[in-house]
C-alpha cells in the first residue's frame, strides 16, 4: 500500500523501533492458547451476539464474492483451510486477530448476501445463495468445523504483542501502536485519541487532522510515558511503551484528568514559545530547515516545557528560540538527537 504524504513521516520521526532488539525475559514468556474446534453454526451465532469482534484496527473486509465462494466451496468439500486465531479480552470476548475474511465471508455467505461464483468444483451450485443450496449441504456447512487457536488473556501482555506482530502479516501491516491501540483498549487508549485532535497540539502538529497510522497518538504515548517514568527507562522504546500503556490503560477518572492537565500545559507553552517552529530544526534566523517534525525534539520541548520553574509570562521566546538554534550547531547534540 502506497502512504499519503503523512504517512510518509514516520521515517522522518526516528521510529526505528522495530530495529531494536526485544528480548524476552522467562517471566514474560507465558503464552496460554487453547485450541478448539468451532462449528460455523456457532461461529455465526457468536458473531452475530457481539462475542466475536474485530479489534478496532483491524483492516476492512476487502474479499471479492469470488474468492469468497472459493472459501466456501472448500468447506462443502471438507478441505482443510488456515487456522483461526482469537484473542480473549477483558469484557470476556475474543477479538479475531488472523482470519476476519474468512469469518466475514462465512457469515455473508449463510445470511444469504452473496450467491457462489467461481467455484471450481460444485459448478452445480454455481449462481445459488445458502438458502438455495440442497438442505443436505446447508447442514453439513453449518456442522463443518474450523480448527481455532485461542489465546487466553493469561497470556503475558508483551507476549500477546508478539502474537499479534507475528500473525500481522496481510497487506496492510500493523505499526507498533496501531497494535497497542487493539490490545490495550480502554480510559487511556481513548484518551490518546481524544488529546491527538485538540485545538493546540493539531496547530503544532501542522495538519488540521491526526495522522494516519496512530502516529501522533505513538508521539503522546512516549511524552507520558517519559515524563511519569524517564528514570525507569530502558531498551527498547518498544517494550517501554507497551508497559507504560498495559499499566495505564485502565486509568481512572482522577488520573485520566491528571494526564489531561499535564498535556494541555505542554502543549499551551511550547506553543506559546515556538509556535509553528515547535519540534523542528530552526537555522539561526528562526527559519524552519526541515519542516517535518522531529521526535526527538517533540520529547525535549514538550518534557522541559513542564518540568521548568519558569512561568510562561516570564519566558523569552526569542531568546529560548536562539538558544535552540545553537544546539544545531554542536555536533554532539546532533549525533545524540538523531
């Protein structure tokens, strides 16, 4: 898939994350699964109750009837097709993490939105919807089982990360916090989304809207994440994210506000005193050089922006802004910023 001019900016960002290297302590390497073997009658019931969901990332349902029908036509021949793979939530349902088309296009099928075509081997049911089919094969369909693996939410959160990088493996693959945006749902994740579209932050940011692929929702998440526990830090930026957000995610109201506040002061002084240059590399003049915003810089700004004593009506925006410009000048801030 070929990314907008947004979704160009990561690579400009320093989101080199993935280059990392994750190790897995003993501790983490709980993975509880269980296999089962699922009737389509029973997944389509599940389904329809609302117990079968698609985590809120997950990609649109892009199958053509065609291959649809194929999918069908193989579980009426009884052929093996892949395995499925749900993960249990906290609200006792199971997110389908590998396997939406398939589940999609079973359940369009017996509701009757889509008649075979292309079907290979039973040309006689070629043009037929479920309820047209010979009474026989609509029992033997709705009895086909489909082997599913089902991971149980005792599985550690970091490994459960992993599974869901591991089966990410469509078109369109999942980012770092598109992925914590579906296993980490909840107060926080929402907060995330809420604070990526505010007044002050989208000015700094430069585009009217959030950018696509949770980008700005990732650059909160390592300002929180710094700001509450920097001293605990340590490699990879990957896992330090993950934790932070497993921790939080169920927030509550008071400390949900806590993080609300924290942000909206950040944000109101760095615009205060960068304005339009905020987390950009400046020349001496105060003209932008690069115009894409630098994540190393976002987290510097916007930490310093609250944990200095100054008050912002004491500030010197010019000064602070020249003082800046320096820094690009001393060739030991540049190799540790970049």
């Amino acid at each position: 898939m070929r990314l907008d001019s947004d979704d160009d900016a990561p690579a400009d960002l320093g989101e080199m994350e993935g280059e990392e290297t994750f190790t897995f302590p003993p501790a983490e390497r709980r993975v509880v699964t269980q296999p089962v073997d699922l009737s389509v009658s029973t997944l389509i019931e599940q389904w329809g109750d609302k117990l079968l969901i698609l985590p809120k990332i997950q990609r649109e349902y892009v199958w053509d009837n065609g291959k649809a029908s194929r999918l069908i036509e193989s579980l009426i021949l009884n052929i093996p097709i892949p395995v499925l793979y749900f993960a249990e939530n906290q609200d006792a349902k199971y997110e389908i993490i590998d396997g939406h088309q398939r589940v999609r296009s079973i359940v369009r099928y017996v509701n009757n939105e889509f008649s075979l075509s292309g079907v290979a081997v039973l040309r006689e049911y070629k043009g037929l919807r479920f309820h047209q089919l010979p009474d026989r094969e609509q029992r033997f369909l709705k009895m086909r089982t489909l082997r599913t693996i089902l991971i149980s939410i005792d599985s550690h959160p970091n490994m459960k990360f992993e599974i869901y990088e591991r089966l990410n493996t469509g078109a369109i693959l999942l980012n770092a916090q598109e992925l914590r945006n579906s296993i980490h749902r909840g107060p926080f994740n929402s907060l995330l989304h809420e604070l990526a579209r505010t007044t002050t932050f989208r000015k700094l940011m430069g585009t009217r809207v959030p950018r696509r692929r949770m980008i700005d929702e990732e650059l909160i998440l390592r300002f929180f994440s710094l700001y509450f526990e920097l001293d605990r830090y340590r490699t990879p930026l990957k896992r330090f994210l993950n934790e932070f957000m497993e921790k939080f995610k169920e927030a509550p109201d008071q400390k949900i506000q806590q993080f609300r506040s924290i942000f909206d002061k950040a944000v109101t002084t760095v615009e205060r005193l960068f304005g339009e240059r905020a987390f950009r590399i400046i020349d001496r003049d105060g003209n932008t050089i690069e115009p894409v915003v630098n994540r190393a810089l976002f987290d510097a700004q916007m930490l310093a922006s609250v944990w200095t004593t100054t008050k912002l009506d004491q500030a010197n925006p010019s000064r602070i802004r020249r003082e800046i410009t320096e820094l690009f000048s001393d060739e030991s801030f540049l190799v540790s910023e970049s």
